[in-house]
C-alpha cells in the first residue's frame, strides 16, 4: 500500500475539518495559512470521494444568486480569490463568457428580469442579446433561439485540480489528511474527541463540510441538525472532443424555481458536457445513469446546438448534491462547542469554496482561538492537465504514454502515486492524470495502470463509474 505510514494523530489539532470535498480542502488551506494546526478527517479512500467528484466545473460570478443571500457574498469572494491565486498554484482560467438563452417568448420575457437581478446582485457585465446577436458570438446555436443575455465574467476551470492545490498547500503547512476515517461520534468535554474508523482524534474546534452526510454529523457531534440533507441527482453526458468547436460559451438555461436547468458547457478538458438533470432521491451514496435519461439530454443538447446530433459520447456520468429543504447555504457557528457546520452547498460549491474558507476563520475568531500565521506560504504549482496549456506528453523524458486518448504520461502518473498528497484509488488517480476519462474509458489503459499501481491504491485497480472527462 502506498499510505504505509499512518499519520500521527496523538498531539491534540486546533482545527478538526470532517470531510475533504472541495469546501473541505479550502478551508484547511484557509486555516493552515491562519497558522492552524489541521487535522482533515475523510471517510473516503482519497479526497473529493462524495457530491465534489461531479460538477459542471464553472467559476460562476454569482449573478443568478439569491439576493442579499450568503451564497452570493460567498461566491463573489471565492471566485475573486480564485483569480488572485490560481496563476501561483498553476490552476487553469477559461474565459469562456456565457449565454443564458430564451427559447420562447415566455423565457424572454423573464431576461429582463434575470439581467436586474444579476445588477442588483453587483454583476455588471451583462448585456441582453437579440438572437441574431447571440449567435453572432456562437453561431452555433439553435435558429429557434429568442433572445439572450450575455454574462461575460463566467469561466470553466479544472474541478479537481484546484481542490488538490488547496489542501497540498494545507499539507506543506503542516496539515494531517486521515482518509479512511469516518466519524462515529464526537464529544466535547472543553476540547473535542472524535471517535473515527481510523482512531481518536483530539481537536480544539471542529468544522463540519461533510456534504452529503452534513446533518449526519452533527447529529454525530451531538447536535440538533438545523437541516435535512435531500440529494439531488445530476445526470451528465459528456461529448467528444470535436463538439468544442461547436460550444465556445457555457449556455445557460432560463431557470426556474426548482433547477438552474440543463447546461450545454465546454469544458477544461476539451469535451462538452450536458446536464444536470435534478432529481431528488433518498440513497447519498449511490448515483446511476438512467438511458432514457441521458437519451433527453442528447436530445436537449441537440435542440439547443443542432451539431451535436452528430457528435458522439465519451462518458455518462450522475453527480450527488447535498440540497436540503431550501436553497440557501446552512451555516452556523456555536460558539460554546466550538463547532461550525458549512452545510447545504449545492452547485455553487467550488465557486465558493475560498470564499466559505474566509467565513469559516470569521467565525472562528469568535471562538477566543488564536494562531500565529506563518512568515511565507509554501510554493505549491499543480501540474497543467486542461487543453489550454502545455501538456506533460509535449516535454521530453516522459517515459511513454500510458493513456493515448487523453496523452497521459508514465510520469505523470507516478508523480501522482509520490506527490504530497497521493492518489488512493482509482478515482482519484483519474482526476489527478485523467488517465482512463477518453473515448475508450480505459479499455486500453487499465492493464498498464493496474500494473503501474499494484499495491499503491486503497484497492486494486478496477473499472468505476464514468466521471467527467
């Protein structure tokens, strides 16, 4: 096994985070660079094992937030620390721009109010679009369009990647992953102590992002959970990569009170995916893809960009997010516990993120708590796996292709097996490399990565559920 040596968990932690998700990682790193001592507590085998695995991937400038809410001061601020660091941390930036698009005159009738509200909100870069104008910019789309309403400041970005920064700079300051750690109960006698699957874990403050399992949790840490999580499925498609040329912009549906609705989306990997569905179920752990289904995302995403009738199917895919019975952010503090609970973070998660790491240190300043922050950050570039930079299979001595689909290198992959925060399963070694995500779905690769990886992962090499390539 590649995690031989388990981490010391004697010495008591100032901070407790229970769960790795993308939220998760980032306030690991917020408090680490606070001068904290981390502990992260993940019952998976690797990091983004639950709702953070899937998602749309766009850095969203908040105009569609509810107004005045919490999830838009959020992810307002997580995205513009996003742009600050990501160039440091080698994170990708697509400058894609958006389109929300009308496709009857009822739908164009709401723009106008969509546009208000995206001002209203602090969002400035909005300009409502004839038909003949949007496609202008994406001539692509359907001649059954109405109108649109261009929002110019959203990106795609890599999903996994930017996570992984985060919590290898968390881990450079000093910060414990315990994986395979799942919390059983929590008592606090003036300090925390966490019974987990992988021992006890001693904490001055606790911080709940477990997600899908958010009022689990609590209710584990002897709360009264202040919410229900209610998952709600996302089924994606993801096309080939010839259907890029086709989808230059995110387009966005008009929504509505339920679902943001389904998104035709490029994305930092060269493909195109269309999605999410939104369907509530009981099971938080397991997502499956229905063929009638993704049949009517196809469908849909033809009706929207005619061309991709003809483009075919890389990966299907369904995502969990941890909704509950509304739609704003669940945070609270207790102060006399020491305790915060960062719940409900739907799809704006990865948006928000560094900007819900903030809040989290806010609140925790009113727990008398305090740390020296240290004099430097550790340098911490993550390796560039988007089709907009230079790509390892593009430098010499990478020792050989593993994955020619998505020109994986042989060194890419045992940097991903050695790295500070190693890959645990197969899954994660995928959205590290993108080893096995193309056409073929590792149909070519998985013998030479299962040899590559014997006895370096959680468990042995085996097919998984598609994820987003």
């Amino acid at each position: 096994m590649l995690h031989k040596s388990a981490p010391d968990i004697s010495a008591p932690f100032d901070v407790a985070i229970i769960g790795a998700g993308v939220v998760g990682c980032a306030v690991a790193r917020r408090f680490a660079l606070a001068g904290a001592k981390v502990v992260v507590i993940e019952k998976g085998s690797d990091i983004l094992s639950g709702a953070s695995k899937a998602n749309s991937a766009i850095l969203h400038t908040g105009f569609d937030a509810p107004p005045d809410s919490l999830e838009l001061e959020l992810v307002k601020a997580g995205r513009e620390e996003y742009l600050d660091v990501h160039a440091g941390l080698g994170l990708s930036l697509i400058p894609t721009g958006a389109l929300v698009c009308a496709w009857n005159a009822d739908q164009a009738d709401r723009l106008e109010a969509i546009a208000g509200q995206g001002r209203a909100n602090g969002i400035a870069e909005l300009r409502l679009l004839s038909a003949s104008e949007a496609r202008g910019s994406m001539p692509s789309l359907s001649d059954r369009l109405v109108a649109a309403i261009e929002v110019a400041g959203e990106y795609i970005i890599d999903p996994w990647t930017a996570p992984l920064a985060y919590l290898t700079q968390a881990v450079a300051l000093g910060t414990v992953l315990l994986r395979n750690a799942e919390l059983r109960q929590g008592r606090f006698d003036g300090d925390w102590r966490l019974s987990t699957s992988a021992g006890e874990v001693r904490a001055r403050a606790v911080i709940n992002t477990a997600g899908l399992y958010g009022d689990v949790v609590d209710q584990r840490l002897g709360f009264t959970p202040e919410f229900t999580i209610k998952p709600r499925k996302g089924q994606f498609v993801v096309l080939d990569k010839a259907a890029f040329a086709h989808v230059p912009r995110i387009v966005l549906p008009v929504p509505t009170e339920i679902t943001k609705g389904v998104v035709v989306c490029p994305t930092a990997f060269g493909n195109v995916l269309v999605g999410p569905t939104a369907e509530e179920q009981d099971d938080r752990v397991r997502a499956t893809v229905e063929t009638d289904t993704l049949k009517a995302l196809l469908a849909r995403g033809a009706e929207i960009v005619p061309a991709l009738a003809d483009v075919p199917v890389t990966a299907v895919y369904a995502g969990l997010r941890p909704a509950t019975e509304s739609k704003g952010y669940r945070v609270f503090a207790r102060p006399e516990q020491r305790a915060i609970t960062l719940g409900g973070i739907r799809s704006t998660g990865l948006s928000a993120a560094l900007g819900l790491a903030r809040h989290a240190v806010e609140l925790h300043a009113a727990f008398g708590l305090p740390a020296t922050a240290p004099a430097t950050a550790p340098p911490v570039r993550l390796p560039n796996l988007t089709e907009t930079a230079e790509r390892d299979w593009q430098r010499p001595d990478h020792g050989e292709i593993v994955c020619h689909c998505e020109l994986v290198t042989r060194r890419e992959i045992e940097a991903a097996l050695a790295s500070a925060v190693p890959a645990g399963d197969f899954g994660g070694l995928r959205r590290r490399t993108r080893a096995g995500m193309g056409r073929c779905q590792g149909f070519y690769c998985n013998a030479r990565l299962a040899e590559m990886t014997r006895g370096r992962l959680a468990e042995p090499l085996a097919v998984e559920e598609s994820e987003p390539a």
